[in-house]
C-alpha cells in the first residue's frame, strides 16, 4: 500500500507541481493517476521513489516512511517505468532487463535465465534479447522498459505513461497484455497516463488531478463515469460517458434468437432472403451476406465484417455495440469460445439497459 | 628524390646503433605514451567530472583555448625557464613532456567532458530511478556512454602528440624527430625524408590501432552498426473483438 | 622593451607573412571543402570515402608534411609554397567532415519546404542549405585557424620565415624578449582570425541575433 499524507511540492522556482495531495494506492490494485499536461501526476510519482523529494507531507508504504528509507536500496526494490522507456542504449535488451537483479548481487546465470523469462512475459521473442535499444521499434522499446521494471519482481511499480509512444492498435494490446499480467502478479501499482480512455480501461480505481497539483476526484472507474463531482472531472472525463459507463454494467440475461447460418462453400436455400450469417467449422461467426447479392455458393470475399460480436454475459457497451454495427441489424453473441449461441435486436438491448438505469436508481446506489 | 629516401630507409647503418630506427622509434613512442597517460590521467577524470557535475565548465574552455599557443614557443620557452634547475635526462624530458601533456589535454579534456555531458538525460535519469548510486551511474552507465567521444578526443590528442614530439628533438631529445632535425641541419634531405615517412607511418599506425581498440571497447549500441531500425515486428491484432 | 622597439619592422614583417602562411590556407580550403563537403552531404557512399581519407591525411604530422611537400608538388625544399599547400590539406581534410555535417544538419521539414516551393538543387544550397549550416561551418573553420597558426610556426624549422623565427631566435640565443614577443604573436594572431570569423558568422546568420546579445 502507497499512502500520501497531505503531500505537497513546491520546485525552487515556486512552481507548485503538488498541493496538499493525500491519496492511498491499495495493495495488489492498479491506481490510476490522471489529467492534463502538467498537473504533477510525474511529479507525483517521482516522490514515491524519492526521485523528488516532497516539501511537505509524508509517503508511506506499507507503513513505513519514505524518509527513512536510504533511496537507492528503496528503488532497487520498485519497478520504475520511464516515459518513453529511458533504456540504456549500450546495453542489449537482454542486459538492460537484468539491471536491477544484477545490483542486487545476483549472479549471471539467475540474472540470465530470469530477464529471459520476463522478456517473454511482456511478449517479446527471444530473438530480441541481443538486440540494441536502437534496434527496436517504439512498442517493442516500451515492453521492454516494463521488462525491466518487473525484473527483480518488486511488489511494488510505478509507470509513467509506459504506453504513451505507440500507435492506438500497439497501445491496446500493451493494455490487454498488462491487464493479463496484472491479473497473474497482482503487484500494487501506481500508473500515469493523460488518456482517460486509458485510466478507465485499467485503473482499479482512478485518480483526477488538475492542474497545481490538486485532487479532482478520486473513485474507481465506472464511479466517476457515473459521478463526476464538478465540472472540471465531467469535462475530462468526456461526452459519451453515459455510453462509456455501460462498459461497466453486466449484460443480465438477453432473450437470444436462433439465427440460420451458412459455411463458406454452400449456397443459401432461400434466395431472395434478408442478410444471412456465415461461421466456420466450428460455428464461429466469420461474416454476412446477402444471398441476392451473390452469383453462387458464398466466398470469404463476399463476406460483410462490419459488425462486432459480444461474448455472452459481456458489458452492456459490448452487447450494444455488436447490435448497433450489425449490417443486419441483429447483433451476434458467441459463447466464451467464440462459437454463435445466437443474436440479438437493438432494441432489445435498449430496454435492458433502461431497465438497467432504472433498478440502479431506484437502488439509489451508485455503479 | 623518393630513390634516396628509399635508399637511406632500407640501408643497413640506418637501422642500427643508437641513432637507428629501431630506437628511434622506440624513443618516439616511448615519448608520445608517457605524455598520453599523464594527459589521460589529468584530463579524463576531469572531464568526466565536469560533465557529470555541470560543475566548471569554464575548465573546457580555457583548456580550449590553450590550444592557440604555439607549443614550439612553449617547449622554448619551458626548456630555457626549467633547464638551469634540471640534471641529466630530466632537462630535456620534463620541458617537452610538459609542453607536449599540454597539447594534449584539450582534446582529451573536451572529449571526456561531452561525452559524459552527451549521455541521453533519460538513461541517467533511468538508471538513478532503478536504484544505482551515483558511483555506479557514472561506472554502469555514464562512462560506457561517453567511451566514442572519449575515445575519439584519446585518438585526436595521440594524432597530435605523435606529430609534434619531433620537435622535441629540437631541444636535444631523441624520437624520429632527430632524422628531421638534423637531416634539415646537415642538409642531408634522404633522411629528413626519411623521418618524415616514418612519423608518418607511426602516425597512422597508432590511428589504426586506436581504431581497432575503440571498435572492440565502444557498445555497439552506441555506433551506427547497432543503430539500424531493424526490421518491425508487428503484432498481430487481437482478433477477438472485431469479427464476423 | 628596448629589443621591442628596435625589431617593431621586423616583428610586422614576420607577423604580415605568418598571416599569409595561416590565413591563405583558410580561405583556399574553405573554397575547396564546400562543394566537396556538398557532395559528400548528398551522397552516403562519397561521404564515407571523403571523411575516411580525410582523416587518414589529419595523421600526417606537419612537419613531415612540410618536408615532403617538394616530392608531392615538385617545388623547391625551401618553398613557402610547401608550407601553403600543406597546410591547405590540413584546412581541407578538417572542413571536409564540418562541411559535410553541417549541410545536414538543416531540418528536414525546412529542406522539404524549400523543395515544395520549387527550389533548384542549387538554389537550395544557396539560398537554404548554406545559410543554415553557416554556424556549423563557421566552428569548424575556428578550430582550423586556431591549430593553422599555432602549427605554421614549425616551419621555421624548415627555413619558411614567420613568427616561429622569432621563438627559434630566442630559444637559440637563451633570449627571451624574442621568444615572447613570438609567442603573444601567435595568441594574438589566433584571436584576431577568431574574432574575424566569429564576425563573419555573424554577418551571414542575421536570424540568430535575435534575442541574444
Ligand atoms: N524541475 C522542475 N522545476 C520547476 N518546475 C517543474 C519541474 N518539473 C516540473 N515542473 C512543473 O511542475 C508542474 C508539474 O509537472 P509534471 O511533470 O509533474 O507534470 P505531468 O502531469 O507529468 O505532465 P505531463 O503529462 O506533460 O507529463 C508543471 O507545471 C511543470 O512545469
Ligand atoms: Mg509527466
């Protein structure tokens, strides 16, 4: 556990980075710290490894002050995630990952075998380890920048916008992969980002600093969709937040519809009929297609892949959308092994998520 | 011209006794190793503090401009002011290993100096944040990053040690510089020729070697052989979420 | 004092022809570093060939130079000449690389503005890719002046006369009124072709005085 007690920074040019911060980042949970260019989230978490030292307040963790602890031997023990990954460009990839073990005192062999290790976590090919810094693309730089961190296996990693320098599809799938990580480690994390897309999709509760330094909001991430204290964190957190928080709402049962479907080969029976899903072998959906449109038995190239699916009992969001992108206007459900169980109207999913609304309101809860 | 030259090269009385090539040359390189490791000594561990530090940057430049005084005048005017309060050896060494430590302070000084100062800010920012102490950030990463600079300035400053220890023999010391001194006395031309192809050849043969040292010393990371963008690998898309 | 005022004609000569010795070197191998700094700035394979030889003729020793420079040129063993185009290859072998890089060093975005608006590859380099890479040059071409001057002082040794007379005259004669006034001669001679470069960068980079001063 992170603990800021009333933690303030004042830099020696009277900027104020950090006022009066007091905020606890739970074990084994992701704390997200987010908001605009120059709030002080970097400064704030520069003060937890003591890279800045604060000019008032306290940081404890696990209970312990940070003041006390003689700041090089407190690092070694925190994964620090650089922006834009701060790698050691003469030393392999390889190299850079066993830092922290190897001023730990581990030999070379367990220092070896172990970055080897966390280089294929964070999803990188072997082939890479003797490679450069130079030598990697952005993406594969900041996986290893993570590497790194995880190294020596701290409980503890702080990430400053680890996923920052990569295009959207890459950024994602880093994501998807910490998600994945996270949920085998459970280390305590603190993690900084100005996406809010971002903090929402991998914060297990989700800090809103504005800028001086300040603390906006702080709640888990469908709480601040849902209840947005003022009008600073509304306006951060963005316009389609009422669409946004479905992606944290459950979808209860759905009255699915059998749907016909056709294997790529075959022709439709029935000619003149409205649009018909295509699956595979193993019945996962691959397509649409509207049997006027076709000359014969249906090809991959006639398929319409315009429409997502949503795996059953996903977020009202996933339901919605895979409805609303339909070519056919019925959305596709597939069970957790991607095979069709059956389709849904939008409409349908309209009303459970008014009924959604209306359960939580009466409840008087909050998501 | 050049037959007489190859022929005081390649004649036996030129390559024995106490004026022949062999000693010559080891004079010369004896001269020119002395003054680099006593330039090295002095001017690497400054540079690399001063750029670690930010402290004394002044320092730079006035070794920098140090470089406009003629180091003939210098060894002249060393050699008058010491002479008299040396014995043997010594009179004519120190004067020369002074002016010559002096010619080759600045190269060495502003290659320690930038390329510790050149270190991408975020890897010594890196390396403090992974828990190194400042020991071990100038030992692990600073030095290993400022080695082509350093090793560039180590290059330049041998260049030019080599090349001006034959003025030494002006003051009476021994080297290849002899050859050239007293071939220009004598008018003896073959073997002013003759010194000068060997310091020449010396010359290029310490750059060569540098080079192969700074090849093997120097992270490929950190050289245009380890800087090719190798080729993307890009990920594959998770296919669960868009489909059908 | 007296020996100063005594040799003051002397002094002027030798310091008139040391300049010559250093500065002509400057200005003929400026004029030949550009186009080919130029060319090797647009074309990898010139680059490495012209960098590399370069340096490998930087290795010669000066006064080896100077005492081979008859058997390159053909001129005679006491010719200034020697001395001038010697240190002209030096001059050469030193800009060549500063050229080459400070040519490069213009952005990219305002090398492919200057394309987009329809410049010539020459209009480009007059009008773009000079003009930038001028500070570049110019620092080059200081470290340049400041080791021509201080090296043109060896070939006394080799019978040029300049300034070095005045330091082998002292040396000779345990005289030191000479020796000084040789070496503050060539402090002096330095800064002055220092200040005149750094004036000239001036001259041609008006954009960059700006803020400062
Ligand atoms: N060393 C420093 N000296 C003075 N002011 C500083 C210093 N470092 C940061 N600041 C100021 O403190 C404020 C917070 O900076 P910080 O780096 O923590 O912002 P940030 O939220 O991480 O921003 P970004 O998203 O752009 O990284 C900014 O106004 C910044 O200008
Ligand atoms: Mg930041």
């Amino acid at each position: 556990m992170i603990r800021f007690d009333g933690v303030t920074k004042t830099y020696a040019d009277g900027t104020t980075a950090v006022d009066d911060l007091s905020l606890t980042a739970p074990t084994g949970k992701i704390t997200v710290l987010v908001g605009p260019s120059g709030c002080g989230k970097t400064t704030t978490l520069r003060m937890v490894n003591r890279m800045i030292e604060p000019t008032a307040g306290t940081i404890l963790i696990d209970g312990q002050d940070t003041a006390a602890m003689e700041p090089a031997a407190m690092r070694r023990g925190m994964g620090y995630v650089i922006q834009h990954a701060g790698l050691f460009p003469h030393r392999t990839v390889l190299d850079n990952i066993g830092t922290v073990p190897r001023l730990l005192g581990w030999d070379r062999r367990r220092t070896r075998e172990r970055s080897l290790d966390v280089l294929e976590r964070v999803g990188l090919s072997p082939d890479l380890a003797g490679r450069y810094p130079a030598q990697l693309s952005g993406g594969q730089q900041q996986r290893v920048g993570v590497a790194r961190a995880l190294a020596a296996d701290p409980p503890v990693m702080l990430m400053d916008e680890p996923f920052s320098a990569v295009d959207p599809v890459v950024r994602e799938q880093l994501q998807d992969e910490f998600l994945r990580l996270q949920a085998e480690l459970g280390k305590t994390i603190l993690f900084v980002t100005h996406d809010i897309d971002e903090a929402i999709k991998l914060g297990d509760q989700v800090a809103v600093m504005r800028v001086g330094g300040h603390l906006a909001q702080m709640a888990p991430p469908a709480r601040l969709l849902a209840r947005p204290v003022d009008d600073f964190v509304a306006d951060f957190v963005g316009r389609d937040r009422g669409y946004r928080a479905l992606g944290f709402r459950p979808t209860p049962k759905l009255p699915l519809r059998a749907e016909p479907t056709l294997v790529v080969g075959e022709s439709p029976s029935d000619m003149s009929g409205q649009w018909c899903l295509v699956v595979d072998d193993r019945r996962r959906p691959l397509g649409w297609v509207r049997p006027g449109d076709l000359r014969g038995p249906v090809t991959v190239a006639d398929l319409n892949r315009g429409g997502t699916v949503a795996v059953q009992g996903g977020s009202l969001r996933a339901t919605l959308d895979a409805a609303l992108s339909s070519p056919s206007g019925r959305g596709v459900i597939v069970d957790p092994t991607g095979a069709l169980v059956g389709t849904v109207l939008a409409p349908e999913v309209v009303a459970l998520v008014e009924e959604d609304r209306v359960t939580q309101a009466e409840a008087g809860s909050s998501p | 011209m050049i037959g007489a030259i190859w022929t005081w090269l390649t004649s036996t009385s030129s390559w024995s006794g106490d004026d022949g090539i062999p000693h010559r040359l080891l004079q010369h390189a004896g001269y020119s190793a002395l003054v680099l490791v006593v330039a090295a000594a002095i001017a690497v561990p400054l540079g690399v503090w001063i750029g670690h530090s930010g402290h004394g940057r002044s320092l730079v430049t006035v070794a920098n401009s140090l470089r406009a005084v003629p180091t003939l005048g210098l060894l002249f005017a060393l050699t008058l002011v010491l002479q008299p309060h040396l014995q043997g050896n010594t009179a004519f060494l120190l004067p020369c290993v002074i002016a010559l430590v002096l010619l080759a302070v600045p190269p060495i000084l502003s290659g320690a100096y930038a390329g510790v100062e050149a270190v991408d800010p975020a890897a010594r920012d890196a390396a403090k944040g992974v828990g190194m102490r400042p020991r071990e950030v100038l030992r692990h990463v600073e030095l290993p990053c400022a080695l082509p600079l350093l090793m560039s300035g180590l290059r330049s400053a041998a260049l030019q040690v080599i090349a001006t220890a034959t003025i030494a023999a002006y003051v009476g010391l021994g080297g290849l510089g002899r050859y050239l001194v007293d071939g220009i006395a004598t008018n003896d031309y073959p073997r002013t020729g003759g010194g000068a192809v060997l310091v020449a050849l010396f010359a290029l043969v310490a750059d060569i070697v540098g080079a192969l040292v700074q090849a093997r010393v120097v992270s490929p990371g950190l050289t245009g052989k380890g800087r090719r963008l190798a080729r993307v690998d890009h990920p594959t898309v998770p296919s669960g979420a868009t489909a059908s | 004092m007296s020996w100063l005022g005594g040799h003051l004609g002397e002094i002027f000569q030798l310091a008139w022809q040391h300049a010559w010795l250093a500065g002509l070197p400057l200005l003929v191998g400026l004029a030949i570093a550009l186009p080919l700094g130029w060319f090797a700035s647009r074309n990898t394979r010139a680059y490495v060939a012209l960098v590399t030889s370069a340096g490998l003729l930087y290795t010669i020793p000066s006064l080896a130079l100077f005492v081979l420079m008859p058997l390159i040129i053909g001129t005679r063993i006491l010719d200034p000449v020697n001395v001038v185009v010697a240190m002209t290859i030096y001059t050469v072998a030193l800009l060549v690389r500063v050229v080459a890089d400070g040519l490069q060093s213009v952005p990219d975005d305002v090398r492919s503005a200057a394309r987009a608006m329809g410049f010539g590859v020459v209009r480009r380099l007059v009008m773009v890719d000079l003009p930038l890479g001028v500070p570049v040059i110019a620092s080059g071409l200081r470290v340049a002046a400041v080791s021509n001057v201080s090296i043109v002082s060896v070939a006394s040794l080799i019978g040029t006369h300049q300034l070095g007379d005045l330091l082998v005259d002292g040396f000779n004669r345990a005289f030191a009124p000479p020796l000084v006034t040789g070496i503050v001669g060539c402090l002096l001679l330095a800064l002055l072709f220092d200040g005149v470069i750094v004036w000239g960068a001036r001259v041609l980079t008006p954009w960059l005085r700006g803020g400062t001063a």
